[in-house]
C-alpha cells in the first residue's frame, strides 16, 4: 500500500489504541458486577469518578510503543528477530521501574521475560512454554504490545504475522502467540478490509493452532445468536473465565472478550469501547486492542458517531522508558515514527514535518490545552484543528472579548507535575521522565493572523524553582500582523530546574474577538548552554536525609542508587556493569557534555553522550590506567579509542571531565586537556549523562554547551 495514501489510518489507529487504554484504565480489576453497579455500561471516561488523571503512564500505551523501536533502532530490518526484539527489552526497560507490571519471577509473565533476557536468554527462548510454564507464557501481554507492528505493516499480513510472532515471543509462548498475530493480521488487513466478518476469516489463514480456530468460531457462534453482548459475556464467564485457566491474566479470556467487542459494537467505535470496558477482566487492554482495530477500520470518521473521546485526550500520552526525553509526547509524534517505520519498509520516500508540533492529522492538537491558572481572566474559548486554503493543517484558538485585564492562553506540558493531583497521583506504573524543553533552547512559532486588528503573543514557560513550588517567565510581546507571523524566543536560565510547561498567551488593551493559527510549534537541538549548579544553590533546604528534588527528577536512571549529594550534586552508585543516568532529547546531537566528579571506589566512570536508552550509546571513562572512549550497543562495549592515563582505582581524587561529539569526532578532555579522541559515526544524536561501573561516583554540576558541527 503507498504509506502517505494511508496515513489518516494510522493516525486513527494510534488514536484508537490511546482512547480504549483511557476509557478502560480506571475500572482495570474491577469485577464485572461492579462495573454493572457504578457505571452500567461505559462510554466515557471515568478517570474523574475514580481519584486519577486522565493522561496516565500505562504499559499498554508504553510497552507497544516502545518495543515497536527496535524496528528504527535495527534499520527498519524486514526480516527483524525475536532476539533483537528482547535486546530493545533490554534497552528501554528499567528494571522495576518502567513499562511492565513488577510482580515477580513466575507471577508476572513479562517480569519473568525480562529477567529471563537480563540472565543471558534470548528471545524466543525467554518467552517460551518450556522454559516459563503455561501458566506464564499463555497470559494477555503478548497482544497488548501488538498493534505498532500492524500498523507499520498496513496491507501486509504475512510480515505482520512475521513480526507479531518475533514480538510477541519475547516474552510468551503457546496460544498466547496464536491470539496476537491473529489480532496483528487482522489490523494490517484492516487498512483495506473494513468487513469485520471478513477480517476473522482471512486472518485464521496465519493460524495454525486447531484448538483456537475452534474457539474463535464457537465465539463467532454465540455472537450471531444474540443482539445482547450481555448474554456472550455471561457465556465466556461461565467457560472461559479466569478459573479456567492457569495465570492470573489469561490470554483466551480477554482475546474473546475483544472479539465478542468487535462483532457485538459492528461499525460503531463507541459501542465497541463500551463492551471492551464495560465487561470487566483486563479493560484498558481489551479496549486498547479493540480501539486501535476499529481506528483503522473505520478511520478519523468512526470517533464521530457518539460523543467527543478525542477533546479530553489532546494526543497526550507518556511513553516511559529509559529514553526519558521521548516520555511526553502525542498521537502525531508517534504516528510520525510508525510512518517513516512503514514507508523505510515499503521502500517508499515520504516527508514528514521537520516542526515538533505541525497538526498535520485532521483533528490533532499534539497536547495543546487551555492554561489552567488564572482561570478567572481566561477568555480563550476554544481549541481546534483546521484546515487552511493553503493545504496545511493548523491549530486555531479562539477569544472572545479579549481586553484589558483579561488573557487568553494556552500551554502545552513539556515535563510532569511533580505534585499530581488524585487520590493515586497518576497510576501504579512510574512516572520516568526527562522534560522535552530545557534552559538554552530556541522556541519558534509560525503564527497567522487573519484579522486586521490582532493581540500581543507571549511565550512563557512554567518551571518548578528551588522550593519545587511553580513559577512562570514570560518573552516580550510580539505584536501580530495580519498574515504569517514567525517568531523566536530563546529560553531564559531556570538555573538547571525543570520546566514543566511551555505556554502562550494573547493580551489586548482594546477589546478584541477572534482567533489566531498556530500553524507551527517547535523547539529542537541542543541548548546553546544547559548548566545545573551545586545542590545547596539549586536547593537550599537540602540535608543529607534528601533523596528526591524536582531537579533530580529530570534525569532517567538505571543505576542502583541515584540521589542528591549534600556536597556536590549528584550520588551514582551501580554494583554492577553499565549503571546509567542521562537525560536530554534524541535532537540533540553535537555538544559538549561536563562535570566534575569524585572518582575513586569503581571500576570505571565519566560521561554519556548520544543516548538512546540506556544501552545505546557512547561513553567516555576513566577506568585503571587508561582514558577510553567506547560505544555500547546492547550487551556489547566496542572501544572507539584508548589512551594511558594516570589514573589508579581506589584513591579519591576529582577530575574536571568534557566529553565532546562534533559529527563523528568524539573526544574527553579531564582537567582541561585532550586525554582521548577518536572516531565513530553510529549515532548521531542522543541524551546525555553519566555512566560508572562496580562502584560509585560524586558529580559536582552538570553543564551542557552546543559545539557548531564541523
């Protein structure tokens, strides 16, 4: 299929994945009879009746975005294997903090992969019914991880299939594989099949298993009797409910309940939803699954038969990996990876907008929302995507009586609240993140102005100070012209901390009516200078007892201890190989990244640059005797180059360290002078920070400068 004559589809199915995940969140583990008691049947979100956010960290949304990568991060590789697959596990997962559900070695099936992988054993293996039991291997993750690989594949069932069965036996087995490539087929076929009869037919022809066709069809049966899914609930219950099956979250169960969904809701998106959440077992999976086949079944249209599921979503989703510059982002960022993934696939050239934010997907808004503070004053009454007469899409805010003493504006989150609101904060799964927007960059807007009389814009930015208490700093106004406006603003100093917001807002002293485009948003690249001080400037109150700061909180870590030192800055300690901590965004790419740091009691120690995850990138330590510079590429170090260096385990002593990338030229410098340079062209770009091996490090500031490319 030509990938940009499909596109909308993907995006509908990006989309679809993202609304049944938010409708089916909050009763996830309610029983049925609950559900039946509170809300009935569910076609709305109920985030609200339940204590939580809406936009929450899920590992439906994080795990099938996330593993999807190993397509980008092995060259869009055709023939992709189960074993590169768990190597991107390995990647993006930190242990007991990201993507999966933690519950232990043979109780949680994907905490049993991981630690599988993380012991040495490949993919499939590490997933298998021999190695892990039925009871592991036969649960629901392996189809709730699967859409990406349909959607990157749209038409192709048999490298769908393919690529579902690599996928999905990183970390399950048996018939748990047989449900996700017969869900992943169906959605590939979907992009041109829209018969949903017609889709359970021809994907039973990538299924070998008798015993799950056999299913398939009894539930094919019990769906044409009946108009009430009701009745196949109490059905599936009665022979196919949890007890009848071994684990805690059995695949066959939910797979039928996302079938009965798809057959009983017909061509309506909303209905379907409906019965996904409203049937009680794993709901957020079953809709999630459910959602994104009927996205590219029915595309952009299908959300327009019942009520608005698209407003209160804005895009938003965190994807929470190792890769902690890339955990706030949309349908349309997303969408945009699945595109080049498919296109690179096909052999197919296709543009994609250079811009972070270009609204480029009927409807989208990539997390634009009104700016809740000062609500009072807030005159801005509307959001909204367009379509220009030029062929490019835009975002449109809307005022009304816009004047003296009164604003409209709008903000998009750049990092997380750090005091989220709701009785649960914002979900079981963690939170770990670095922000998108840092001190030092450049902000640039396309802006048009259709009125002859038009108000002042301002960027502003809200960031957590040194009391982690909220503060906002405003640009100069700019005053609109009719037509295309294009402005610049470049960062202001927050003096290291977190920058959870960036906004606009549009003033007036005469009383205005009307509307502007966004018809761009972007910030991107390195800052021209990112520096975080000593602890005791960047919070005054810490003691020796602190363990967590909103400025610590903007750096990932997968090391085993990582705290605020009382002394200096940063505490890392790792007892074992490759403890990292970075931060940054995936544009940064040609930089200088220093610290000072305390070195003594480890194996090896210094700087990270270009990280993509945590072990994808180049590192540059001190280690006995030698200064190395080397680049990690999942289990392997391969050194880049090595010089002697005085330098002897075990004795304290502080080293000034600068690690800097320029294109493919890449160089440490400790105490001022060049201790090591070399050569290397695998990554071009990547997060920053530090890396220590069998020991512990101090770090004293952290400061990063853009170096102009050679």
């Amino acid at each position: 299929m030509e990938i940009n004559r499909i596109k909308e589809d993907i995006y509908a199915g990006v989309l679809g994945k993202m609304i049944g995940v938010y409708l089916g969140r909050p009763v996830e583990g309610w029983t049925y009879e609950k559900i039946q008691k509170h809300f009935g049947e569910i076609y709305y979100y109920k985030n609200h009746k339940t204590g939580a956010p809406l936009i929450v960290p899920d590992d439906d949304i994080s795990g099938t975005f996330a593993f999807f990568r190993s397509l980008e991060d092995n060259g869009y590789d055709p023939e992709l294997t189960a074993e590169a697959i768990g190597d991107t596990w390995l990647n993006y997962i930190i242990e007991n903090q990201t993507i999966l559900w933690w519950g232990g070695l043979a109780r949680s099936t994907e905490h049993t992969a991981y630690l599988r992988l993380k012991n040495g054993i490949k993919a499939p293996k590490s997933g298998s019914v021999e190695l892990n039991g039925r009871s592991m291997a036969e649960q629901i993750g392996s189809e709730i991880f699967i859409d990406t690989w349909a959607l990157a594949n749209p038409g192709n069932p048999e490298r769908t299939a393919r690529m579902a069965k690599a996928a999905a036996s990183v970390s399950h087995g048996g018939v748990a594989i047989d449900a996700a490539v017969y869900l992943a087929v169906m959605e590939s076929m979907a992009f041109e099949e829209k018969n949903i009869d017609a889709l359970l037919d021809g994907a039973m022809e990538y299924v070998d298993n008798r015993e799950f066709k056999e299913l398939v069809q009894e539930l094919r049966a019990q769906c044409a009797g009946t108009d009430d899914w009701h009745q196949v609930r109490r059905w599936i219950a009665e022979n196919h409910g949890y007890e009848k099956y071994p684990g805690n979250c059995p695949m066959i169960t939910n797979h039928l309940v996302v079938l009965m969904a798809l057959l009983m809701g017909g061509d309506d998106f909303h209905k379907s939803c409906m019965i996904a959440c409203s049937s009680g077992w794993d709901t957020d999976c079953n809709s999630g699954n459910v959602g994104c086949l009927n996205g590219i079944r029915l595309g952009l249209k299908g959300f327009q038969k019942g009520n608005d599921l698209r407003k209160a979503v804005a895009d938003r989703m965190y994807i929470v990996t190792s890769d902690g510059g890339s955990c706030i982002s949309d349908a349309v960022l997303e969408t945009r990876k699945i595109v080049k993934a498919a296109a690179a696939l096909n052999g197919e050239e296709i543009r994609l907008p250079r811009e972070r934010m270009a609204f480029e997907y009927p409807g989208s808004v990539q997390g634009i929302i009104p700016y809740d503070k000062e609500t009072e004053e807030q005159v801005l009454t509307r959001i909204e995507n367009t379509f220009e007469s030029d062929g490019e899409y835009g975002c449109r805010l809307s005022y009304e009586r816009l004047g003296a003493g009164v604003h409209a504006s709008a903000c998009v989150d750049t990092f997380v609240d750090l005091k989220p609101k709701g009785k649960d904060g914002t979900s079981y799964f963690d939170v770990l993140c670095s922000p998108t927007l840092y001190s030092g960059q450049t902000v640039s807007a396309s802006v048009k102005a259709e009125d002859a009389q038009n108000p002042d814009f301002r960027f502003f930015i809200e960031y957590f100070n040194e009391e982690d208490e909220l503060e906002v700093l405003k640009s100069d106004g700019f005053a609109l012209e009719k037509g295309e406006n294009l402005l610049t603003w470049e960062v202001p100093d927050t003096e290291g901390h977190a920058i959870y917001r960036l906004g606009i807002t549009l003033t007036s002293q005469e009383c205005v009516s009307g509307s502007i485009i966004l018809k761009t948003l972007d910030w991107s690249n390195v800052p021209v200078r990112y520096c975080m001080g000593r602890s005791m400037e960047m919070t005054p109150s810490l003691t020796p007892w602190t363990t967590k700061t909103s400025w610590l909180a903007t750096f990932v870590s997968s090391a085993d201890c990582y705290c605020p030192d009382y002394t200096t800055t940063f505490s890392i300690s790792h007892s074992g190989h490759n403890g990292v901590v970075t931060t940054g965004t995936l544009d940064w790419d040609n930089y200088s990244v220093s610290s000072a740091l305390t070195l003594g009691q480890q194996d090896a120690a210094g700087l990270v640059a270009r990280a993509k995850g945590h072990r994808r990138y180049y590192g540059a330590v001190l280690t006995n005797g030698q200064a190395v510079i080397y680049r990690q590429k999942d289990g392997e170090r391969t050194p880049v180059a090595s010089e002697s260096f005085d330098f002897e385990s075990g004795v304290d002593h502080i080293y000034n360290m600068k690690f800097t990338v320029n294109n493919d030229t890449l160089t440490l410098y400790v105490d001022g002078k060049e201790a090591v340079s070399g050569r290397d062209s695998a990554y071009t770009c990547g997060g920053a920070g530090f890396v220590v091996d069998y020991g512990a490090i101090l770090a004293d500031r952290f400061e990063i400068t853009r170096v102009k490319g050679e």
